[in-house]
C-alpha cells in the first residue's frame, strides 16, 4: 500500500481542495505519495514539497503524522 492510499481523510481532504487551485502541485505531490510506500523513501526536496503544500513543518514526526498507521 502507498502513502497516497494511507493519507489521513483530512490529508486527502486538503489534497483535493488545494487541487483546484494548484493542480501541477498536487499532482507531484500525488506522484510523490503513490510512488513510495514509506516515508523513509521520500526524498528531502519530497517531503519538503509535502510540507509547504500541506503547510506543516518539515520534521519527521509531521511527516509520519499525515499517514494513517505510523511506520
């Protein structure tokens, strides 16, 4: 299973709405999800792209905090 399929409802929910208005950005950010299964394997430019879209703070624990079941 990806991290797209794993995204918490909320992630997803954010996810679909910002699509409209960046649709290039959300689908490197799909692209990125639906391409790993680990956040371990997400690159540092990924999962800091992630996180400017999400509008977290790029660390690890709010990496791992938008996924259902913690790795």
């Amino acid at each position: 299973m990806n991290l797209l399929d794993r995204l918490k409802p909320e992630y997803l929910e954010k996810l679909e709405i910002v699509k409209k208005q960046f649709p290039t950005s959300a689908e490197k950010i799909e692209m990125s999800l639906s391409e790993n299964q680990s956040v371990f394997a997400l690159t540092i430019s990924e999962a800091s792209s992630i996180c400017i879209f999400f509008d977290i703070e790029m660390t690890l624990s709010n990496i791992l905090e938008l996924i259902k079941d913690d790795e």
